[in-house]
C-alpha cells in the first residue's frame, strides 16, 4: 500500500533558489495547485500565463464537475485547503444517485460501484475549483504569484547568450496586440493536451520522448457537449418536484434503443445558486449532433424527455448555444514518457522545464482522475522539491523517476476501467457489467487470488496506480488460469463418465 515518493523524507529548508523567476504557463487546476505549492515553499518570484480572461470564465463545454479523491485531496492538505474543499464542494461517501425515467417514476439508489471504506470525495465544477483557488492566490499569495489573463502563451525558444548559456525565451501575446517576454529559470507547462511546451520540447528534443503515445479505448472519438440548466428547476411536468443543488440526478430518456438512448446526469452543487449542467456523451453520428437550431433542439429533447418540462427550464439562449457548439471529442489515451528538460548542467545548470497534468497524460474522464493525477503530480513534485532543496536539476529527474511508471499504468487503467459506460455499444456494455460483476464477487470470496475491477481499486488513494494496474493484471491472469482448470476439469468428468459408459457396453 505505500508509494516509494510516500517514504520520501521532506526537508523544509530555505533555499537559494526561491527567488529564480518561474513561469507556469496554462492556470488550470494544474498550473494554480503547482504556483500555491511553489509559494507555500517559499518560492516568490512566479507568473502565470492563462489565455482565458479570468479563472472562473464561463466555458460552456468545459462546465462539467470534478470529484476531489485522496489522491487529489494530498496537496490540497499541504496547502491546507481541505476544510475550505470541504466548505465548497459535496461530500461524497457513497454514491447516491436518484434515477428519474420517462415516465416520471423515480427511485434513489447506491451504487454498487461505492468503496465503502474510500475515503470521502468533494464534488465540484471545474469553474467553481479554480475560482477557490484564484481566490487563494490573491488573498494570501498576491506578493508571490502573479497570475496574467488574456496572456498566451506563443513561442518558447532556447537561446544562447553571450557566455554560451543556454537559456529559456518565452513570448505571450496579450489580448491588445501587446507582447511581453520572459526569461524564466523554471518553465512549467501546465497547458492541458494541446500543450505548446510539449510541443516547443519536442522541437528541441532529436527523440521521441515528448511524442505523445496513444492508446486505444472504446470512449475515444465520443462527441460531447454541455447542456447548461439552472440552478433549481422541475423535474417533472406538472408537478412539485423540484431540483435539489446538492442531489445527484440521473435522467433517463424515452428512448428504448438503448444506443441512442439519451440520458442527463445531473452532479450536486453546493452552491444553490449556480447553474446545474449535463454532459451528453454520444457517439459521432448520433442524432443530437445533427440539430441545428434551438426549435430543433427543444422537439427533439421534448420527444426524448417527455418528463421534463423542457421549455421551461432550457432558456431559448442555451438550446441556441447547445444547437451551435461544437462541442468536444474525447481524446485517445496517451502520455509522453519524459517530463523534464534542463539546460546546461551542474555547476553551470542555467533552467528546467517540466510538464505536469493533462500535458503529460490526458484520457477521456471515464474514470474521473484527470484532475487528481494532475493535482497528485503537483503532489510529487512537492516531495522531490523537498528531497533535493529546491535545486532543479535533482528535483526534476527525481520526479520524473517517481511519477513516469504512475503515468503509464494511469493511462493503461484509463484504457480499461470504464469505458463502456456512455453506452456506445450496449451488448460490450453488458459484458463489461457481467466482467465487473463477476471480478467484485470472486475478489470478496477469495481476495489472495482476485481483486476487485479497477474502477473500484481507484477509489483507494493509498493504492498507486501502478499497484492497482499489477492487480488488474495478476487478477485477470488468475481468471484465465481458473478459466483453464474448469476446462480441465470439466473435460475430466467428461472424460471419466465416458469411459465407465464404454466399460459398461462391454
Ligand atoms: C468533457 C470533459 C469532462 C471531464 N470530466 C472530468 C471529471 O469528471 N473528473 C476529472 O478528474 N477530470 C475530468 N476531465 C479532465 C480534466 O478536466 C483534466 O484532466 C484537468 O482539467 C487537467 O488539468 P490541467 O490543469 O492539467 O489542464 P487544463 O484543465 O486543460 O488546463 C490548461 C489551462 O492552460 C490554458 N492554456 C492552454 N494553452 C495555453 C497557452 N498557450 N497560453 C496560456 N494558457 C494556455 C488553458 O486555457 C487552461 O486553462 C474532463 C475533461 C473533459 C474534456
């Protein structure tokens, strides 16, 4: 159950490098956790690029939740903002979802996927997480954290000054036209997929250790898009039920073939003001892809959720929005196997670029751990900061030799886990219930031999994921030996009874 990075030791000394000048380009989650980790450190002298124009900007497609683990809860501790995570999100122990059909019957059940003994997740959406820690860094971190707007980032060159060094030269472009450059000692790309970099480094780089891997998973190529609701509405059509903010709904539609079958699930809210929203996952040729205006769009979602008083709660302006998005498509699985690069070397070690969440490794969220991998890597490198006293040319390779074998097995468990679950394929899907099933039961009768589907090992944060991969792994390989021996055993009895029949005839 423990990690090597958990039996690290962590020195909190000052260090001669807390005043080099960082720059974190992207302020998602990852780029904001990293910044409030550096500052908590002792660093002061850190910006951040962020090309949207606020924390909290209002993406319409990016409005889906998050639910914060242990994994992700570790730094959140170092930074001592789990009570505030505590304050702001829904807590979540086990999975109560209430299921409300077409025809307006309603039940509420728990779900058999809950780890009852996992620690307790925080539910919030992607906007309301970065507004909490945006607010962070201005009330407390203000002195040594800059966060710049509207600023992207648009070319990352390596330079070479007059005495040979080698430095880093970053250029953004402001949304005035502007440019402002840097010469940062530490880069870190917080920059999600399209990360540029990555891209900048793979450019550099005569490897291929920046290229991304990709891997195949039934989930990639699903198109999605976010139907925005609010806050509190009807579920039903003439009725009094009402939606409560922090309640989990899922609601199904009319539809009975099951792969064009609609559903909308609802996350909870703590906040009873803010909007509630549905993803809808489909694949591309899906009819909902193919509406073009908002009278399309309310005919159809009226014909599919003839529960819901549809008009009432999509306003004209959403149903356009929807009609127009375009949406996003899950991407395949990936990860690139080297996250560091240094310029010079020690003594004469002039910058250290690193990447860190989706920049690294990205998958679609069947599993819901972008956002804790992501927070778990800011994580680690806390702990190799820590190991080497803030110098970077120990700490990045250290981190990369702690982090690099997690990245791969996060994404061969993204692969696997879960991905059947948007209904894309309804008979896989039920092989993959039965395969599920089938592996919780065996895992509760003989736990030496089987463990239970990775979708519920994740729920532990004590376990790595590459302990939980090695489990999947050994257990599927056990199956196939039980498999085996059933044959056997079977082909035995068959044989014996065959043979006392021959004996009898004669
Ligand atoms: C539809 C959908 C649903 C998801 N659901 C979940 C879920 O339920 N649970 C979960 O854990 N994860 C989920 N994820 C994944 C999760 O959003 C990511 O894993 C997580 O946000 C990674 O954080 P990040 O900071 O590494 O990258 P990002 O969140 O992508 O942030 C990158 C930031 O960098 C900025 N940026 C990019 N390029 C530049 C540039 N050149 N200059 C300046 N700024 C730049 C971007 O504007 C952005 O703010 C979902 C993803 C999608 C698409």
């Amino acid at each position: 159950m423990s990690t090597a990075v958990n039996n690290l030791p962590i020195l909190n000394k000052e260090s001669k490098h807390f005043g080099d000048p960082v720059v974190i380009v992207g302020g998602g989650p990852a780029g904001l956790a990293t910044a409030l980790m550096l500052a908590q450190r002792g660093w002061t002298n850190i910006t951040i690029l962020e090309k949207r124009p606020s924390a909290d900007y209002y993406e319409p497609d990016k409005s889906y939740n998050f639910s914060i683990d242990g994994r992700g809860q570790k730094i959140m501790e170092f930074l001592g903002l789990i009570e505030e995570l505590a304050k702001i999100g829904v807590s979540r122990s086990v999975l109560c979802i209430t299921q409300i059909e077409s025809d307006g019957s309603r039940k509420t059940t728990q779900s058999p996927i809950s780890d009852p003994n996992r620690k307790i997740s925080y539910v919030l959406s992607r906007k309301a997480f970065l507004k909490f820690l945006s607010q962070e860094i201005e009330q407390k971190w203000g002195a040594s954290i800059k966060v710049l707007f509207n600023t992207k980032c648009v070319e990352i060159q390596k330079i070479v000054r007059e005495t040979e060094e080698e430095k880093i030269s970053i250029v953004a472009s402001l949304d005035n036209g502007n440019v402002i450059k840097f010469e940062p000692n530490f880069l870190i790309g917080c920059d999600g997929i399209n990360s540029i970099v990555r891209q900048s480094l793979l450019e550099w780089d005569n490897s291929d250790k920046f290229e991304m891997k990709y891997f195949p998973s039934p989930s990639t190529g699903l198109r999605y898009k976010v139907l925005t609701l609010p806050p509190n509405f009807p579920l039903e059509r003439n009725g009094n039920y009402i939606a409560v903010h922090n309640q989990f709904y899922s609601i199904n539609g009319a539809i009975s073939e099951r792969k064009k079958a609609l559903f909308l699930a609802l996350f909870p809210s703590q906040n009873p003001e803010e909007p509630r929203s549905a993803i809808i996952v489909k694949p591309p040729d899906h009819k909902v892809w193919g509406l073009k205006n908002k009278e399309q769009v309310y005919d159809y979602l009226e014909t599919v959720f003839p529960q819901l008083p549809i008009r009432q709660i999509v306003s004209p302006l959403e149903a356009e929005r929807f009609a127009t998005s375009e949406g996003g498509k899950f991407p395949p699985p990936q990860y690139c196997s080297q996250s560091h690069f240094i310029l010079g070397s020690e003594p004469s070690f002039t910058a250290g670029i690193l990447l860190i969440g989706d920049a690294i490794h990205s998958f679609p969220p069947d599993i819901g751990q972008g956002v804790n991998a992501a927070l778990e890597d800011v994580y680690v490198l806390n702990k190799a900061l820590s190991q080497s006293h803030d110098a970077l040319f120990i700490a990045l390779p250290l981190y990369e030799s702690l982090r690099s074998s997690e990245t791969k097995a996060l994404v061969r468990l993204a692969q696997i886990s879960s991905p059947w679950q948007y209904n894309q394929a309804p008979f896989r899907k039920r092989l993959w219930n039965i395969n599920f099933l089938f592996r919780l039961k065996l895992s509760q009768w003989l736990p030496f031999i089987f463990s239970p589907p990775a979708v519920f090992l994740l729920q532990n944060h004590r376990l790595s994921y590459s302990e939980i991969w090695q489990k999947v792994k050994r257990t599927t390989q056990n199956l196939y030996l039980f498999g085996l021996a059933s044959a056997l055993a079977v082909l035995t009895l068959v044989l014996k009874i065959f043979s006392i029949n021959i004996i009898n005839i004669k």
